[in-house]
C-alpha cells in the first residue's frame, strides 16, 4: 500500500491507551482492531478483517513453534516447582552460606543454572538472601537491587534456553519482514546483544554494589515494611513464595537435571542442526535453525524431566496439573504476541513502513539509537512491559534504521534496551512487585529507590548510543 498517514493511527492508539491503563494488552487489542477497521471500513468488516489478521500469525509455522516453546518451557518450570526443586535448591543453598561474600558470590554464579527467566531466578535466590539478610549486612532494599541486577539484564543477553529467546527473535522477523529484510532474525539478535547497553551498565552497577559498596549505617534505602516483624519473618522464609513453601518436597535434583538437559540438548542441537549442513564448529552455530533446536531440545528435557519424576513416585495426574498450570502462567504473553503478530500484519498492509521512510529523513542519524532508547524507556516504565514496549516499538525502530541507513544490530539493541529499563525500574513490572512482595518490601518505595540508579544507567546508555552511531 502506498505511504498513507492513516498507517500511524494503530500505534497513536497502543501507545496512549496503553500508558493510560497501565495494561499493554488493552492498548494492543485496540490499535489492531484500528487497523483492521482501516482496511475493512464496514460495520462487520473490521472484526472479520481483525480475525483473519490473527489467525494468520497464528498459523505461521515458525510462531506456532514459539508458542510451543513459550508454553513448554512454562510447563517444565511448573513441574520443577511443584516436585520441589526449586525449594531443594534453596534449602541445600542456605545451609551452605555463612557469610555476605559467600552469599552474594552464590547470587552471581546460580545465574549459570537459573537464567531461564526473571521470577525463576527470584524465587531461588531471594528466599536464600532474605534468610541471610543478617549475615549480609546490606538493606533490603539494596539485597533487592543487586537480585534484579542479576535477573532480566542478564537475561536479555542469554541467547538460548530462557523464556526471552523465542520472544525476541520473533519480535525481530515480524518487524524485518515488514523491511524487506533478508536476515536471519536470529543472527541479527546475537549481534544485538553487545549494544543493549542498559542492561550492561546495570550489571556493571549491580557489581559495583555488592563487592565494592559499603552502606552508611543510616542509609535511606527502604526496609520491610513492618520493621518490628523483620526478626521474625526472617526466621521463616518459606511463606515469601509458594515455590518455596514448606508442604513442598526437598528435592534440588529436580531442578538441576532439567537445567542441565535443557541447556545441553539445546546447544548440541543447534551445533547438529549446522554440522549437518556441512558447516565448521562455530558457524554451524550461526547457521543452524536454532528455533527447532530449542524447541526439540525442551520436548526431550519435558519427557526425560517427566519420567525422572515418575521414578521418584510423583504421580502422573500431578504432573501433567504441574506443567498445564505452569504452562496456562504464559498464556497472557502467548495473547500478547498473537495480537502483536497481526498489529504488525495489518501495519504493513496499511503502508507504515513506506509512511516512515517519507517522513523520517530529517532526523539525524546519530540521534536515531538514542531517541528509540530514550521513548522506548519512557513508554515501558509507564506500562511496566519490556515485552509489549518490545513489541510496540520493534517496527519503528527498524523502519527508522533502514530508512537512515542505521546498523540493524545497534537499533534492535536499543529497542531491548528501553524494554529492559521498564522491567527493572517500573513500579508496575512484575519484576519489582515480585521482588518486594518476596523480600517484604513496600512496591513503591522499593520502586523510587530503584529510579534514581536507573535513570544514571540510562543516561550512560543514550551517551552510549549517541558515540556508537559515529563508529557503525
């Protein structure tokens, strides 16, 4: 379709709904029922228009493949919970750790076997600290800050085996094929990664604190919230989250073998996948289909997961109960994605890429990665959503990057990053809200707390991007 400003009018309704809800997928469902009632203008037109948009996504190949992935590896993760692996590992952990450095060295390494997501890493370190907390002879909400250093910016860098990588690499083909682009989504998310700079700065800051920072005996971060209760509370942490809940077995193993195999078959089946097309060790890697490694990957760790827990006498019913609810935790994103999915569609149709490549010109290129980092930012920590900022703002950023003939790789690491910077300092994320509900923290004052460190690791990253843009 030819440039047409009616092709802007789906995200000038997602955006501003979104905020004003603080709800992503409101703002989404309605920006794609716009579009669809731009191309189908009759009373019944647009709905019909609306369903068809997503039912194509819907049945893609390769999205049905990220479903299956997002749902399975949500699955698993509910029977690792309730076979009581995540609270062997946290009991056999505290046991362990006697003093801050120990502690805090064991928040660092167990990223290597919990980075599948950001609550899955909380719920397995942060009981562990809480325990400690005395030991540790930090503020709670400092603890708080250095676990979430650890979790989504770290997360976000990991290219296999986390509940991220299928998202992503999916938010990046919608928006390249919309391009024109012949890339490989995945390749362009692994040259991505060195430019998500927020969550680089994060981490470096999350260093700095726990092994470098000495806090003030009066600090002004905030504690509990009830501080008389805190001797108490911390006497007991098993009530912090129901995967560490006391009714629950004391079986670490039925967390690591599955870590173990998940991670193993993926890697070895991506490097099987390109060994077979005749590629060398390393760029058997880049060459693979690394979406069918991941998912083959994570079916065998589910049945080899599933029969490892029938051997211990777990009954069958409980399973399959275990990983249909961890699994059902998914369906809001897999909603989220199908209605992504045909927002995209129905964009393209509508000729918002022809639209910003006529529009776009003006603005320089060195401010390009910036300014999507910059929005990008502001848009997440309103809606509290890296993965529906992801998917808002994905098509623009590579609609401007092509039109200023900007490095792929450095735009989409911009796009992740201002989705990042929501996730960690939003009041509405569940990172924050499952953080401080774990650690007995008050949401918004762990949250103000958070802002300022944030917004200097934010400030670095747009000074970041703009000095890149002269290199790339």
């Amino acid at each position: 379709m030819e440039s047409s400003w009616l092709s802007i009018l789906p995200f000038l309704v997602v955006i501003p709904v979104a905020i004003y809800t603080k709800q992503v997928l409101p703002g989404l469902f309605l920006g794609l029922l716009v579009g669809a009632y731009l191309m189908e203008p009759t009373i019944l037109g647009g709905i019909q228009s609306m369903f068809v948009y997503v039912v194509q996504a819907l049945i893609d190949t390769n999205n049905i493949k990220i479903i299956v992935f997002l749902y399975a590896f949500s699955g698993l993760v509910g029977m690792i919970k309730m076979t009581g692996g995540i609270r062997g590992f946290v009991e056999k952990a505290a046991e362990r750790i006697q003093t801050r450095k120990q502690a805090l060295m064991l928040t660092y390494v167990s990223t290597i076997g919990t980075f599948v997501a950001p609550t899955f890493r909380f719920v397995t370190i942060a009981p562990i600290m809480r325990a400690l907390l005395k030991k540790v002879k930090m503020t709670t909400a400092e603890l708080g800050f250095v676990i979430e250093t650890t979790a989504t910016p770290i997360i976000v860098l990991i290219p296999v085996a986390t509940a991220f990588v299928g998202y992503m690499v999916s938010i990046i083909q919608i928006a390249a094929d919309n391009q024109g682009i012949t890339s490989d989504p995945y390749s362009l998310f692994i040259q991505s990664i060195p430019f998500n700079f927020f969550s680089i700065v994060t981490i470096v800051l999350g260093v700095y604190l726990s092994f470098f920072h000495h806090s003030k005996e009066k600090s002004n971060a905030p504690m509990q919230i009830n501080e008389q209760e805190v001797e108490e509370e911390l006497e007991d942490w098993h009530d912090c989250h129901p995967s560490v809940a006391k009714e629950l077995p004391i079986k670490p193993m039925n967390l690591l073998l599955p870590l173990v195999l998940v991670i193993g078959l993926t890697l070895f089946l991506t490097w099987w996948d390109g060994h077979v097309q005749g590629f060398g060790f390393l760029e058997a890697f880049i060459k693979a289909d690394v979406l069918d490694a991941m998912v083959i990957a994570l079916i065998i760790t589910v049945l080899v997961s599933m029969a490892f827990y029938l051997f211990q006498r777990f009954k069958l019913d409980e399973l399959v109960g275990g990983f249909i609810e961890g699994g059902n935790e998914l369906m809001s994103v897999i909603l989220l994605l199908s209605i992504v999915w045909g927002l995209s569609a129905v964009t393209d149709d509508l000729g918002f890429s022809a639209f910003v490549t006529a529009h776009s010109g003006w603005i320089p290129q060195m401010f390009i990665a910036p300014l999507i980092f910059i929005f990008g930012a502001a848009v997440s920590y309103f809606i509290g959503s890296a993965w529906g900022t992801w998917g808002i703002l994905m098509p623009l950023g590579l609609s401007l990057a092509t039109v200023a003939d900007v490095s792929l790789p450095l735009v989409i690491g911009a796009v992740f990053a201002s989705g990042s910077f929501g996730a960690f300092a939003s009041p509405l994320s569940d990172d924050t809200n499952t953080i401080a509900k774990i650690l007995g923290l008050s949401v918004m004052d762990y949250a103000k707390y958070k802002l300022k460190p944030a917004l200097i690791a934010a400030g670095i990253t747009s000074v970041l991007y703009v000095g890149v843009t002269f290199i790339f």
